[in-house]
C-alpha cells in the first residue's frame, strides 16, 4: 500500500471509506493512479467533470484569467460573475442568481431564501419544509436536517427543526404533510445519493399543483441532476414543471468548486442587503470556468447526445436485469444505478477498479455510473462486459 494511503489515517478526518486508489492524474475520460495504471472514468468525480480531465478549453480559460483575476470577493462587481448569472437565470426563465462554492451551500442559500419569504409574507409563521425520504441535500447542519435519512442524521442531533420527510411519488402523504405552518417542498427530481430514485412524472406535476394551491415555494435540488446530467438542461424540463427556487453545484464548474441557487425573480427580492453572502462564492475564477462549461455543452452538443446515448446506456445494462442477483437497473441520460439484491454494491465496484473502470455507490446496494458527457457507445460496451466479469467473478467467490 502506498505510504500516502497510511498517511491519510494520521491526518485527515477519518469519515470517508475511500477505494485504495492513489489518483495522480486525469486526461479526459481517463484517470492514472500513481503507478501509472490507466482507469475509465465512470463517475466523473461524482457526476462533476461532466467534459471529462483537464479539458484544453477550459484549461485555456483558466490560465487566462487566473493571470487577470481570481479574486476580489463580491464587496466589487465584476463582469465573469454577472455574466454567469445572466446565462443561468436565462435558461431558467425570469430569474435571479447566487454564487457559492458547493451543492450543500446552494441548498443552504435555498432555504435561508425560503425562510426569509416566509418571515416577509406570513410573520415567520410559515416555515416548515418538506422533503422526501431518500433525499439527500448536502452535510452542513440545516442541509443534513432536509436530507431525509434518519441514519445519517442521528450522531448530530439535536437538528435546526423546521423539516418534514414524507415518502416519494405518494401524493396523499405530502397532502396530509402540509399545514398551516409549511412554507415549502423541496425534493429531487431523481435522487441521486439516495440511489437513483425517480419521481414519477405525475407525481411531479402532482406535487406542483399542490404547491401553487397552497401558496408553498417548490424548490428542486438539481445539484446532481442538472447540467444536463439526465438529458436536459434541467431535468425538471423533462416533468414540464418549473421550480420557484432550483439549486446547481456539481457539472457547473466541471471540477472547479462553485454552486448556484436560482430564484424566480420576484422571490430572490425578498432577500435584502445583508442577508447571506459568501467570500469565495462567485469569484471571477469560477465564474469563467462554469462559463466555459456552459458554452461547451451547448457548442459540442453534449446535451443532447447524453440524452440519445442515455437510452442505449440504460438499454445496454438493462440486459442485466435478467441475472438473479440483479434487482432492477435505472436511470436516465448518464445517470445510471444498478440495484443489487444484497448489499455488495462497494464489492462489485472494487471489482471494477480492478478491471480499470472507475464507479460509484450509493447505499450499499446500488452501483452508480455518472460518466462524463465525452464517453462513447464502445466505452459503455466495455463497461457492460467488465461488470459482467465482475459479477461473474463475484458469484464464483461467494459460492468457493
Ligand atoms: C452532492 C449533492 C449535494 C451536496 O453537494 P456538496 O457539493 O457535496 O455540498 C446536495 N444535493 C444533491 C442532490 C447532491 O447530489
């Protein structure tokens, strides 16, 4: 084992179950460990360098304006981040933006939005926010309290209160959730750490007429899904909603730390001078970067292609379904979970890295593939074949 990997148990918090993988280097869907073995990136560093490694475009932008200008914090305007925040609040219609550095931030400026609207129209009698089972919305304290999984949550109580969960896709439970005190529905669109959980299309529409009967905000976590992840832009674009608040963080800088909350006009208004802020959020660094990013899904038309060659992915590993051991395979676009019968998710994916092919878990039983958007339909193929020997290999093992 490499001295680094003995090292990390001296002197890093040990709260990550690391694969033993000492990573040196990345080249588009390509990451090197540092004995120089080759890997095939399936999980894009949890769905964020959607262009894949070391992209020459965004290299370019990067060098450029770190030598013009990384920094001033937002006491200044500078014009990378208003025209990020014109770019986005375009694709989202009507609104207004945010700049953080994380998905967990993203959600946090979300709610602290949703709170302040409810102080504005309601007293601050309105408050409560519904979220679903499953969910998961990032690891500061009021993102923990929205994510809806008691065991991730229990070590840390006493939670911020102010958060409800209900089931997903059960239309009946968010109605008899809602009260006189709820201010807001925040759920994702399909949940991504929870194990690719979809909300089924009428549920969704389901869940916004509910909202707009009730005066409740709905606010849609698409820090994973979006940026195109699951074939649109937004995924809720694909439900025929729309959001009055949805988050981004992950695809958006394609490696470089940054997150957006993005707000129908009329509410981020109810935000006054003061009222949140963030040193490093928005810097004209990462505001270039995500720029780049934007323009490139647009020119190579990566939007689109996830979307065409997200069906003959999730075609492909349905084929798997037919093994016993195999529960169900789901997804959409290039977000892709494989539901096991037991909990040999981490064992499987092991196998994997073995075989040179980087994934990801979620739970103990789902295997996730989140590719970058620049993989082909051969590279899929050679994925499917080494999952097959690995699970091949596995049930061999388990029966020796
Ligand atoms: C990853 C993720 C987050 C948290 O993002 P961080 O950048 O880790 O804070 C929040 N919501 C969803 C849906 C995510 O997938």
């Amino acid at each position: 084992m490499s001295d680094f990997i003995k090292k990390e148990k001296e002197v890093y918090f040990p709260v990550f179950a690391r694969y033993p993988l000492l990573v040196e280097r990345a080249e588009g869907k390509y990451v090197y460990d540092s004995k120089g073995n080759q890997y095939l990136d399936f999980i894009s560093g949890i769905g964020v360098c959607i262009l894949g490694h070391s992209h020459p475009r965004l290299l370019k932008v990067f060098e450029g304006q770190a030598k013009k200008l990384i920094h001033v914090s937002s006491l200044y305007y500078t014009q990378e981040q208003i025209k990020l925040a014109e770019e986005l609040s375009v694709r989202f219609g009507k609104g207004k933006c945010f700049f953080s550095n994380s998905g967990a931030e993203a959600n946090e400026a979300a709610l602290k939005l949703t709170r302040k609207y409810g102080h504005c129209l309601y007293g601050g009698k309105r408050y409560k926010i519904i979220t679903a089972y499953g969910s998961f919305h990032g690891r500061t304290f009021k993102t923990l309290a929205a994510t809806g999984q008691p065991e991730k949550q229990k070590d840390f109580e006493p939670l911020p209160p102010g958060f409800v969960h209900i089931p997903l896709n059960d239309v009946k439970a968010l109605e008899a959730a809602v009260d006189e005190s709820t201010i807001a529905v925040m759920l994702e669109a399909i949940q991504g750490e929870g194990g690719v959980n979809f909300c089924s299309s009428g549920y969704l529409k389901e869940v916004e007429r509910i909202c707009r009967q009730q005066g409740l905000l709905l606010i849609l976590d698409e820090v994973q899904t979006g940026m195109g992840r699951t074939g649109s832009f937004f995924a809720y674009e694909q439900y025929g909603i729309k959001p009055d608040i949805v988050t981004l963080a992950k695809g958006l800088g394609n490696g470089f730390p940054i997150g957006a909350t993005i707000a129908r006009s009329e509410i981020a208004d109810y935000f006054e001078k003061g009222d949140h802020g963030s040193t490093f959020g928005g810097n004209a660094l990462a505001c270039v970067v995500a720029l780049e990013t934007l323009k490139l899904l647009d020119e190579e038309g990566l939007i689109e292609k996830v979307s065409e060659q997200g069906i003959f992915f999730l075609e492909l590993f349905k084929k798997l379904e037919g093994d016993n051991f195999i529960k169900e395979v789901r997804g959409k676009g290039f977000m892709i979970g494989i539901e096991f019968e037991k909990p040999v998710a981490k064992k499987i994916s092991l196998k994997l890295i073995e075989k040179g092919v980087l994934a990801g878990t979620c739970g103990e039983n789902v295997l996730r593939f989140l590719p970058p958007y620049i993989v082909e339909e051969s590279d899929f193929e050679l994925v499917f074949a080494k999952l097959k020997e690995a699970l091949e290999e596995f049930k061999k093992n388990e029966h020796d």
